[in-house]
C-alpha cells in the first residue's frame, strides 16, 4: 500500500469515527458478543480416543519397573535373638560370615606401563609459495602459520600437476597470514 493510499483511508477512518461517535449499536448486537465470549473454549474440541490409551500405557510401565526392581531385590537375612520369652516355633535365623581374607582370590594386576608415544608422521611439503596479489612478507612482518584442507585443483593457480583422477580430492596445507589476515604464501603437504 502507498503511502499516500494509507492516509487517503485513516482520513476516510477518522470522518465514519466522527460521523458515527453518538450512535450507539443496538442492544441485540451486545447480547449476542456477550453470549459468544462466555460459551466454554472446550465445546470445539473434541476429546483424543487415545487418551485412556496413554493412561493405560503408563500403568503398565509402570508395574513393569516396579516387578522388574522388586525381582532383582536380594532378600536380607533376619537375625533373631533368642530370650526366655521367645516362642519355641521361631528359629534362629544366622546371618553367613564374611569370607576369610585368605579365601578371597586374589586378582594380581600387571604393572602399568606408561602409554606408548605415537610416532611422528612424516610430511613432504613443498616451499612456500608467494600468493598472487598479496602484499609481500618480509621479514619485519608478523603472521601465523595455518593449517586448511583445499581442493586440488587449488595447485594448479600455482603452476603444481594435478592428477585429474584425484581432482575432487582435498589436499592439506599450510597458509601463512599476516598480520593483517591476508594469506601471503602457501605450501601444499602430503
């Protein structure tokens, strides 16, 4: 909508607000707006059939968890004392000593040896390589050598073969970044 259409309609807006102000709507109008906001939000919806389903569901698992908990549940020796006033029925209940420490098994471990340090991988690289229209490093400069992974086609723009078999292939290398976050020089690694 233009600019100018929008007030062209909040004009004509504002004549119908101050041509209609005194009018009142008739008393039908306010009855059938109060009848239809107190009717019950819940009357549209109808009730989910899986709702018993759920309940059900929940139930089960319920006493699954609790008859798989109360199976796995040892049951613990009763000691009884007897005294004069114990029942003659009642038998004495001992609760099993524990194991002599010479019975145990003794587990014998081997001694720890420290972890092996893994060898280190020898790289072939090439020198580095001056990027194109970058700024030239010198030796006042500081930077940071930086490790990416590039297509291989990438060694072509600087004059290295590219087996055409292994073009869609990634290659490692290493971009040195000046200070200023331009790349200056690459070398490629194997």
């Amino acid at each position: 909508m233009k600019p100018c259409d929008e007030e062209a309609l909040l004009a004509g807006l504002r004549a119908l607000r101050e041509k209609t102000a005194d009018e009142k709507p008739p008393a039908s109008v306010e009855i059938a707006l109060l009848a239809e906001f107190r009717l019950p939000r819940m009357q549209n919806k109808q009730k989910s059939p899986r709702r018993p389903l759920l309940w059900v569901g929940l139930a089960a698992a319920a006493a699954l968890l609790i008859a798989v908990a109360v199976s796995n549940r040892q049951p613990e020796p009763v000691v009884v004392v007897k005294t004069p006033e114990t029942p003659k029925h009642v038998e004495t209940v001992r609760q099993p000593a524990p194991p002599e420490p010479s019975t145990m098994r003794q587990v014998k471990r081997a001694p720890r040896r420290p972890p092996a340090k893994p060898e280190p991988v020898q790289e072939v690289a090439t020198e580095f390589l001056p990027v194109p229209y970058a700024p030239v490093f010198t030796s006042e400069d500081r930077g940071q050598v930086v490790r990416v992974r590039l297509p291989r086609e990438s060694m072509r723009s600087f004059g290295l073969p590219v087996n055409q078999d292994r073009i869609v292939q990634t290659v490692k290398a290493d971009v040195l970044v000046g200070e200023d976050g331009i790349a200056r020089a690459i070398r490629f690694v194997q």
